[in-house]
C-alpha cells in the first residue's frame, strides 16, 4: 500500500481502484456478517489502512485543476495529458474512504472517522454538488463532461487535455459506468452520514438529491424488450432491458463510433451493483425515480437472454466459455479488454470477472417472488459455474463475492435446477 500510495502523489496514474474493490468488497462482507473474527478483525485492519492512505493523499483546496482553471478537491487522476477530476476512478476512492468513515464510527472512532468523512465531503462538493459552473460535471441530473452552462475556456481546456471535444458534445452524459460509478460513491458517503452522529442534514438532502437524479438518467436510458422463445430463458414474453454504454441520442456526430455500442458485461456489472446499493440504501426513493424491483428482474432477465450464450450453439466460438462481451452477443468491441475479435482463455476469464459485478444484485434479489428468486439464482450459478470452469485467478473482490453468493444459496446450483425444472427449462450446463 504505502509503494501504491507514494507512486499514486508522484504520478497522479491510475492505480487506487484495486484496493478501493477490495475495500469494498470487505465492507460487504463485514455487513453481512461473514468470517470469522478473525478474518473480520483483519477486514477492519485493510479497511481502515487504505482509507486512510487515501484520504492521506486527497488534494485539499489549494491546487488548480487545469480543465476547470479552478481549485479543486479530490483524487486527481491523469487520463490525458493533465491530472484531472474525473468520475469513474473517483467514485471507487470516494466508496472506499466513505466506507472506512462508516466502520470507523462504528468502532466509536468519531474523529478518525470524520476526517475521513471530510475529505469525500470536499471533493464531491467540488466536483458534483456546487453551483459553479466551471467546477461541476453534474448538469439536470446528469454526470457531463462539461456542463452547457460553463465557459468556452473549459471547454477548450478540456478538449485540449484530452485531444478532443467528444464530436462537440462536452455537454452530453458521460458514459453511464462514470455517472453510476461516482453515484455509488455517493451512496457509501450517504451510508457514512447516517452513521455519524452530528450529519448536516442539508448535505444529506442534496446528496440524496444527487443520487436519484442519476438514477432517473438510468432508468430513463433502459430500453423495454420481452424475451422469445429463441431466448435462452424458460418463459417467452419476460421483460428484459437493453442499454447502451453512452447516450448519444444528442449527438449525431458520435453516432458512428465504436462509443455509440450496446453496454458490455464488466461496465452492466459495475450498473448492476449501482442499482443494488441504491436500493439498499434508499428502497422507496428508488421506486419513485423508476428503479424499481421489476426493474432489478429485468435487468437479470438481460443478463440471462444477452450475455448468457447457449451452450451448443454459441459457446464453441467463445473458448467454451458461457458469456458473450456485450448485450449485442458480439466480441466486435476489441477495444474492451475483456474483448476480442478471436476469443482467447485470457478473455473468457476476464469475462468471467466483469461478471462478477452482478452477483450482489442478484443475491439480493433471492427473497422477492418465486419467479425473480428463481432468475437470481440462475445468474449466481452461471457466473459460478463459469468462475469454476475458467479458473482464472481472482482478486479479493471477486473471491469474496463469491463467497458470499455461496454463502447465499447453501445448496449450490440445486436452487436454480429446482427453478428450471419447474418452469420445464434444462438449466446452466
């Protein structure tokens, strides 16, 4: 940690996203009561650690950020030619240090954990909650490159940092897994909040207010499709939803880019897992911006019909493996390191991994009705039978979702034939 630290403040290069996942998943796992107290003790002790580290090397008001020619506050990270205050790496640390505050409070350390709480505070207030329209990437709701009402100067600033300015479309929504990334940052900063004894509850409301209108954006970006009988899904006509990785319905200019593509399985992951903290957190207000549970069925009704390929008619041409790239059933997106023109092992296991991200949505979904418990279970034993038959060796975060989706359906795979055997479906094979 302290080497990833040193280089992350002399750099500014990406490289804190790993040990946010794994602090993540560890949060889980304690909220779950999983381990023993061992192994609970030494989640405490990494948790702890690396946020600290990470709040330790959060830049305090004070340093210029070039884009926004403003002082900003935050984990700057460099995507183009200059640091800059983005969201998709961003809500990862922001995750992980709120979640470090939240266990903090919760061992009776109030002032480590608000200083902790502090430094995610000042960055999202920079980044997403102000007003100013030269810092914000928040406009209507939605997580923007630069908002319509900002200077020409940011935007030319901005397009020279990153050598373009996205086909004239700086003000069209970033790709969903930035908004959804930096929103579930948000939603651990919430869950810090609660558990602080002195929150400003103004702060709560406008994070709250923060929060619903990317999830509305969401929502708003699902396509409604019903499953046939060529599906590999017991029952014809179940919805199911199809959404693309940005929306460029705005903008023409962009239509004909490898940007304008159906959304992948590691990215639908990372929304998945969007949708599962917003609903554990704040259940009704997700129901009212339209992220409801038969939403939560849908979307694992899509994960079932797109990314689950049929074992003898598909698969041979995936290495053997079980999940196409993208919602589309194609591995034409190359540029997707999970992707590849010619499916290899390496990109059925990275595959695999990008999977991963939907098992906590789906192992919450496990007490709803008969029909969506069952589609919960089928997901977790896909994605556990392809863990297995792939190998691939995987990292914390994906050993201990597995372990808690296990954990989940003590009885294995006999939850999901149970389930197929009833609607007169031959199951995962």
């Amino acid at each position: 940690m302290a080497e990833t630290m040193a280089s992350y403040s002399r750099t500014r290069e990406k490289g804190l996203k790993a040990p946010a996942r794994e602090v993540l998943a560890l949060s889980r796992f304690l909220d779950l009561g999983a381990g023993d107290a061992a192994a609970r003790k030494t989640a405490r002790r990494y948790i702890a650690k690396t946020a600290q580290a990470f709040a330790a090397a959060c830049v305090p008001r004070g340093r210029v950020s070039y884009a926004e020619n403003r002082t900003m506050r935050g984990w700057p990270v460099v995507i183009g030619k200059e640091p800059e205050f983005e969201s998709y790496q961003f809500g990862y640390v922001a995750g992980a240090v709120a979640a470090g505050a939240r266990h903090a409070y919760a061992s009776g350390d109030v002032e480590k954990a608000s200083l902790l709480v502090a430094a995610v505070v000042g960055a999202f207030e920079d980044g997403f909650l102000t007003s100013d329209p030269e810092r914000t990437k928040v406009d209507k709701g939605v997580v923007v490159f630069v908002p319509r009402r900002a200077s020409a100067g940011r935007r030319r600033r901005y397009a020279e940092v990153h050598g373009s300015d996205e086909g004239g479309c700086l003000a069209g929504p970033q790709a969903l897994n930035h908004g959804l990334s930096a929103a579930t940052g948000a939603i651990h900063l919430l869950r810090a909040l609660a558990a602080a004894p002195d929150a400003d509850e103004a702060l709560v409301e406008r994070l709250r207010g923060y929060v619903l209108g990317v999830a509305r954006f969401f929502a708003g970006s699902l396509r409604e499709r019903r499953t046939t009988a060529a599906d590999p899904y017991p029952k014809p006509g179940t919805t199911y939803y199809l959404w693309k990785y940005r929306d460029l319905s705005a903008c023409a200019a962009l239509n004909a880019t490898n940007k304008n593509r159906w959304e992948d399985i590691s990215h639908a992951g990372l929304e998945a897992n969007f949708v599962y903290e917003l609903r554990a957190l704040l259940p009704r207000e997700a129901d009212a911006a339209g992220v409801t549970p038969g939403v939560v069925h849908g979307m694992l009704v899509t994960f079932l019909t797109r990314f689950v390929l049929d074992a003898k008619r598909d698969r041979k041409q995936h290495d053997g493996g079980r999940f196409a790239c993208s919602m589309d059933r194609s591995d034409a997106h190359y540029f997707e390191k999970h992707c590849s023109p010619s499916s290899t092992r390496a990109t059925r296991d990275l595959r695999a991994e990008g999977a991963v991200g939907w098992l906590p949505l789906a192992v919450a979904a496990r007490g709803g009705d008969e029909d969506l418990g069952c589609d919960a279970a089928r997901v977790v034993a896909e994605i556990l039978e392809e863990l297995e038959a792939a190998a691939p060796r995987v990292s914390t975060t994906t050993l201990v979702d597995v372990l808690l989706a296990r954990a989940s359906f003590p009885h294995g795979y006999a939850d999901a034939l149970r389930c197929d055997h009833r609607a007169g479906h031959h199951g995962p094979e």
